[in-house]
C-alpha cells in the first residue's frame, strides 16, 4: 500500500505511468489515480491529487480492506497490472489508457478492469474531479443517457460493468462490489473536451483494452537491443514514448508539473512543455535501439519548431508547436505543501547556446541513418551555422536554465559542437553555406575554452568562465567525435567525483549539495563518460547499484535523495530515462 502522509500525499516512488500517447496518468500503489490531465498532457489536470491533496480529486479503485501490492507492466506495453492480496483473496486490476484499432481513438478513454484471481474481494470505487488546481467548480449531471461529470470544458462519462449500484453525489460517483475467482469487472472513465461525449460500450472498452495490448507490442516489436539491461532499456523506451503526443510529434520533458527538487521548495517547475534539447536526445535513442516511425514525425516537428521561431532557436515550446504564454501560479498547497504549484516555464524566455549544438547532433546522426533533409530545412541549418559563428561569445542562462547569464562551458561546447558537425554536413553536400567559415569559428571557440575554462588547479573543465567551481553537464560532450575524450576529460570526472558524488548518484554542480537533491542524469552520464574514456570497469562498477535505484516498475524521476533514495522533482523524467538508455547503449 503506498504511504501517504498525514494530509494524503503518496511518496513519489509509488507512482506508475500510463498514457494514450496524448496524455499520462499517475497511478499509486494504493489504487488512486492522482494526476491525469485530459485530453492532453499539458492541458489542466482532472486529477490532481498529486499537487492538492484536499481538493485535486482522483479516481480510487482498491480493495476495501487492507491489503498488499505486486505491480508489472504487461511486457512492451504501457498497461499497467497490480496484483491486490487481502485476507480473503487476489484480485488484479489493469490500468490502461486505451488506444483505437487504428491509432489513438477521438476521445480518451480510460479503462480500469478488475478480475477476479482467488478468493472473494470487496472492492470500493470512486471517481471525484477536482478543481483544476484551483481554476473550476467540477459537478455532477443526470443526463438522459447516464450521469457525466463536468469540469468546465471536460465532459466525463462513466461506464461501468458488473462494478456494483453507483452512488451519485454533487461531484463524484462510487460505488462498491465484491469479486470471486474469474469472475471480471470494469469501472471505465471516457472523456472529452469541448467535443460531445461517446457513452461507450463496457464490452468496446474491454475490446479497446485487447486492441491497445496488441498497438504497443507491435511498437516494442520494433526494439532490436538484447543486450544487458534490456528490460531497463525497453520500459524506458516506453517511457519515453508515453511523453511523445503522437499528433504533433512534440516530445514532453516529463508527464507533471511542479513536483519539488527540494523539501525546501521554491525551484518547482512545469516541465510539460517540449524542450529542443529532450527531444534532441530522446531521438537519438529511439534510433539507437531501432528505426521506429516516431522519429520522422519528431524531427519534423523539432525543424518546423525551430524554423517558425523568429530569433535565437528556441528553448522549448508548448506541444503544439506554439510559445508558452506566462508563467501562472495556482493557490494550491503543493506536493506535501512543498510550493508553488505552477503552470507555464520561464525558461522560455532565455538565450541558452546549448540547444544549437544539440540540434545538429541530432540532424548529424539523423543523416547518418540514410536520411535526406529537405532543401527548406538545409538552408534554414546553414543560417543557423552562421548565426553560432556570431553569438557562440555571448553568456547565456546554460543548460541549467539558472538566473545567473555568465559564461558555461558547456554552452560553449555546444556551440564549437554545433559547427563542426555543420562543416561535416556541408562537406557531404547535406548543407549549403560557408563550411570553412564554421571550421574556423569551432577552431576559435575550443582555444577559448582552453583559456577561459580549464583549471589547471583543478585539473578539469570548470563550470564557466573564471571559476573553479564544477558542473556535470560538461560531460555531455565526453565522447569519442566530440569535444574532448582525452586527458583533460578524464581528469575532469575524477574532479567531479571527488566533490559531487554521493555513493552512485551525482550532483549538478559546486553547491548543489546544500540546495537540492542528486540529479539522476548526471550519474548516468557519469557512467557513459567512463566507457568514452576507456574506463569500462569503473563505469560497470557504478551502473549496477545506480539501476536498482529505479522504482518497482522502472520508473526515474529527475532527483533522487542521497540517503534514503526518495524520488524528488517531475516524473517520468525523460533527462533520467534518456540518460539510463544512454550509458546502456556506451556499455553494451
């Protein structure tokens, strides 16, 4: 059973994902699904139990005396399965999102099926919305074809089959029922926003379950890697393409909002929104591990993102390709009152040189594959080639997105990345422009960062210009092609496990410590750095205790406690899971 506090807030470690390739919910080991925006990802959540305990709402399916849990994942697939053990019997219930034959279906279904396994169960279910983090009033209406919650726009139809006499009240529906051994029960949730409401079938959507079963095992077919880790490396493929929305082929940086990095509070973000650098490096995995059809609709929509936006490349974007509006706080407490609760990201808004050298990585090993890029998005790279050659000596926000604009290395990594792999694109005829211009743009900016950004007292690369503090994300650029994988990195990571390490797990950088917990990426990209070097055993010596880290069903949120290894920040995390493919892939 999960643990929740006083007030009703669940460990973060207890939470399972599923999704419909449009949105994600969250599902405790309790039975209560605490956070599900519909329809999309990014829209206000119907859910929220997650962030407001009190007044989020949520939809409760569990046994109604105490119980114990075993949860899986149906294997390649998003569809969840727990096992509830009481006194009297088994029963198991699976979670899923539901698909159509022929894709995602118009509207989002939610299919909760319980069956019977041995024994007789009493079973208790419940489904109350909540106020949207505080923006609307959900209730209850008896329409002519059952009742439906409404929750402003959202339109909720519940369906259910052999699940027990529903009891109304003002906004929410529950009910209770008693299972025996095979015998099969549904209680289903289907939705829509701004669109009428389908009053489905329970057989169709016990049907959709069987049809979304076999959609995912077709996708995960796809996935060729049988090397070590490879359960880990599959279930965070599906991670990862849980945060795909399939209509836009955006990439989201995690399925919450919000979610603190600390109990301290204050740095707590929505990472709902699709950043250039997450999509960037999910791609790459996903043509890693096999050519999956995902790609193509991702990196058109990454070139399509960055062509529309006037300026500098942008940072993220909403998953419909537009620019987020204004940051909004909510008046609700939080995550075990851990604030603010809010929608929107300022990061947005800043100049990070990062997101150019991680555009032609990508676009690099996307023509590396055999691909072609059209003549519109050439010319719009070769601009983007010249315009690295007059910003790259600019300070920027850094892959950190920190207040502080200063000169970081990593930044400036980037960009001599940036221009190399664009020479190497034109010289294959992939790009139009002045290639030996970018080539001796890349020359300048690495004798820049040899001046200004190597410690001699330290032995490493430094956080930015002019310091002797450190920073982790320099070691994305720790890899055979890249910007350094010698000596001088080498010497880097044994700076960087001197001062942030904490057992397998890393810091970000100097002072991190005191500030927030351990960022889970890092001490991937530790271990992928430590094969880049040639220091293979090192690196097997910390990936085994780093993966058992992982949650009961293989989930990673963006930080994980030193001590008691607690999840903190957004989940899933796509940072965390792309870094866990990542050193799996350096490593086999």
């Amino acid at each position: 059973m999960s643990r929740r506090d006083a007030a009703g807030y669940a460990d973060l470690r207890s939470y399972a994902a599923i999704g419909d390739l449009r949105t994600v919910a969250l599902v405790a080991t309790d039975g209560s699904v605490d956070w599900l925006p519909l329809p999309d990802l990014d829209a206000i959540p119907v859910f929220a139990r997650l962030l407001d305990a009190a007044g989020g709402g949520s939809f409760l399916l569990a046994p109604a005396d105490p119980f114990t849990t075993e949860r899986r994942y149906l294997p390649g697939t998003a569809i969840l399965v727990t096992t509830y053990t009481t006194e009297r019997g088994v029963v198991e219930v699976t979670d899923s999102l539901n698909l159509g034959v022929t894709g995602r279906l118009p509207w989002s279904e939610f299919a909760r099926v319980v069956t019977g396994v041995r024994g007789s169960v009493d079973m208790i279910w419940e489904i109350a919305p909540g106020t949207g983090l505080g923006t609307v009033s959900p209730w209850l209406q008896q329409t002519g074809s059952g009742p439906v919650l409404r929750m402003d726009a959202v339109t909720m139809a519940v369906r259910t089959q052999a699940a027990g006499d529903p009891v109304q009240h003002d906004r929410r529906i529950a009910a209770r029922f008693t299972t025996a051994a095979g015998s099969e029960h549904l209680v289903a949730l289907v939705a829509a926003r701004s669109e009428p409401v389908r009053m489905a079938d329970p057989a169709q959507i016990l049907a959709n379950v069987r049809h979304t079963r076999a959609a995912w095992e077709r996708w995960s077919s796809q996935f060729t890697y049988d090397g070590p880790w490879r359960d880990e490396a599959l279930r965070t493929m599906v991670m990862l393409k849980l945060l795909a929305h399939r209509q836009t082929g955006a990439i989201a940086a995690a399925a919450t909002t919000s979610l603190p990095e600390s109990a301290t509070g204050g740095k707590n973000w929505d990472y709902r929104l699709a950043w250039l650098r997450d999509a960037t490096y999910t791609l790459h995995c996903l043509l890693a591990y096999g050519e999956f059809e995902d790609v193509h609709a991702s990196v058109t929509w990454l070139l399509r993102v960055a062509r529309d936006h006037d300026g500098d490349l942008p940072v993220l974007a909403r998953l419909d390709g537009t620019q987020p509006g204004p940051v909004i706080r909510h008046d609700v407490p939080g995550w075990r009152g851990i604030g603010p609760v809010v929608t929107g990201n300022p990061a947005a808004e800043q100049l990070q040189l990062g997101v150019y050298g991680d555009l032609f990585d990508l676009v690099r090993t996307y023509v590396h594959g055999g691909n072609v890029l059209d003549l519109d998005s050439a010319r719009f790279l070769a601009g983007a080639a010249d315009t690295v050659c007059d910003i790259w000596q600019r300070p920027d926000s850094g892959m950190w997105e920190l207040p502080e604009i200063r000169h970081y290395t990593s930044s400036k990594m980037a960009c001599w990345q940036a221009l190399t792999y664009a020479s190497e694109l034109a010289d294959n005829d992939h790009l139009p422009g002045n290639a030996q211009r970018w080539r001796d743009e890349a020359g300048r900016i690495r004798r820049w960062i040899d001046e200004h950004c190597w410690s001699p007292e330290r032995r490493a690369y430094t956080w930015y210009a002019g310091t002797t503090e450190l920073d982790t994300s320099v070691l994305l650029h720790a890899r055979k092609g890249g910007f350094d994988a010698g000596e001088r990195m080498s010497a880097t990571v044994d700076a960087l496990l001197a001062e942030l390490s904490a057992g397998p797990l890393m810091y970000r950088f100097s002072g991190a410590r005191e500030q927030e917990k351990t960022f889970t990426a890092c001490a991937f990209w530790i271990v992928t750095s430590l094969v880049h070097l040639d220091r293979r055993a090192e690196a097997l010596n910390r990936m085994d205790p780093l993966i058992s880290l992982a949650n009961d069903v293989g989930l990673w949120s963006e930080m994980i406690d030193e001590d008691d290894h607690s999840f903190w920040g957004n989940l899933p995390q796509a940072l965390s899971h792309l870094a866990l493919t990542t050193a799996i892939t350096a490593l086999s």
